[in-house]
C-alpha cells in the first residue's frame, strides 16, 4: 500500500455514539408505550427517520425532528404538548452527552501523526460533529476535517481531489461496513473495518466483503500491523 491519507470515521469510532441514541430511543419508547408496544414504537421510529434522511440528513436535530413527528403520527395528532417538549428535551439531552473516546484510538492517532496525512471523514450536523470532535480533544490530530452530507462514492471522490491524492492512496476507517467500506473500496481506496458492538440497523450490510484492498480489525490497535 502506498498510503498518503487516512481518514477516521468519527461515530463508534473514534468515539462512543449509537449507545446513547439506543438509550434516547428506549425513552421515548417508555414516553408512548400507553399508545404501542416498545418494540412496534421503534420500528416506527426508525421508519421516521429513514423517510427523513433526504430532507434532514443524518444526525440528533433530524432524530429529534422524527420522535416528534413518529409521536403525532402513531397517537393521530392527539398528543399532549407535554410529551412533544419531553421528547425535545430528550433531543436536547443527547447533544450534551460526553464524549467518551474509544480504547486505542489516542495511540493510534499518536503513532500516526507525521507519517500520513490524518482526516476526519463522518457523517453528521455540522454544529454537532464541530462540538464533539473540540470535546474530544483530539482534533489536533488531523490534517483536515470533512462532514459529510452523505458517504456515497461521489463524496469520497470529492474528497480525494480536494485532498489532492489518487483513490489508491486514501485508507478509510470505521465501524460501518456500508459508510466506511464499500463505496471507499468501490472507487479503487483502502478500507479497514473496526466493528463497534452496536450500530444503527441504517449501516448494517449482511454479506462479507471480500477484497484485495479490505482489512477486518477487531480493534483500533491491529491498524498498526496492517501499515
């Protein structure tokens, strides 16, 4: 590998995220068990939001906007205003939650700063990607920062020539075999998947990848050995 640039997803990667959207969600699900069970509330939810991600994108202010309009919908717009603002305030909540950084991944981004050009590439609300990378402390780290409206082929190609490289020598980390490996592999890049033990049933990909410029870590460290 002729490795110029290596980007990091940000969520469940470098740092924990869907395990508060999993506890944001069970709230919500106790707020309106009296109108569906928990398990049909958040299938309903989900549906919500996956309608949503063209107008929204991805990220709290669209998962809040989505409660909001998954309440009205499964109770037919007889809601109390009371549980609209507590779901606001559950939205709320979640955008003040810590960030807490993943084992391994300062000492990788030690042992890596120098070597390689180090970019962010996540998806994500600009303000709310912005404040955790600060909270994070480790924005230092990196070259350059790219939120992303989405991670399709197109967005990593406009990436590659903004950071001015071939796709051969970009390598992409993250925890999402659909956003961080399959369109990074399908435009000729380098992917190493590093699997997070929950994720959002949007990123899940049943088949196995099979591919000459593809790594399995089980955790962020084993990148080292692969470089």
């Amino acid at each position: 590998m002729e490795i110029k640039v290596i980007a990091f997803d940000a969520d469940d990667t470098l740092w924990i995220n869907e395990p508060y959207f999993k506890e944001t969600e069970e709230l919500f699900c106790n707020l309106l068990e009296d109108y569906l069970p928990r398990h049909t509330l958040a299938k309903e939810l989900f549906k919500t939001e996956i309608q949503n991600l063209p107008l929204y994108g991805y990220g709290i202010k669209g998962f809040m906007l989505s409660m909001i309009e998954t309440s009205l919908r499964v109770t037919d717009n007889t809601l109390n205003i009371a549980v609209i603002e507590k779901a606001l305030q559950y939205g709320k909540d979640l955008l003040e939650k810590p960030i807490e950084i993943l084992e391994g991944v300062e000492d990788v981004l030690i042992a890596l700063k120098g070597k390689y050009r180090l970019v962010v590439a996540t998806k994500g609300d600009l303000l709310d990607q912005e404040r955790k990378l600060k909270k994070s402390g480790l924005e230092h780290y990196f070259h350059h920062i790219e939120i992303m409206s989405d991670k399709q082929e197109s967005d990593y190609l406009k990436l590659i020539k903004h950071l001015d490289i071939n796709p051969a020598e970009f390598l992409m980390m993250g925890n999402s075999l659909k956003s961080d490996v399959l369109p990074v592999l399908a435009i000729g890049g380098h992917a190493v998947h590093i699997p997070y033990h929950t994720t959002w049933a949007h990123e899940t990909v049943e088949h196995k990848v099979e591919h000459v410029n593809f790594k399995q870590a089980h955790h962020m460290n084993e990148v080292l050995g692969y470089l």
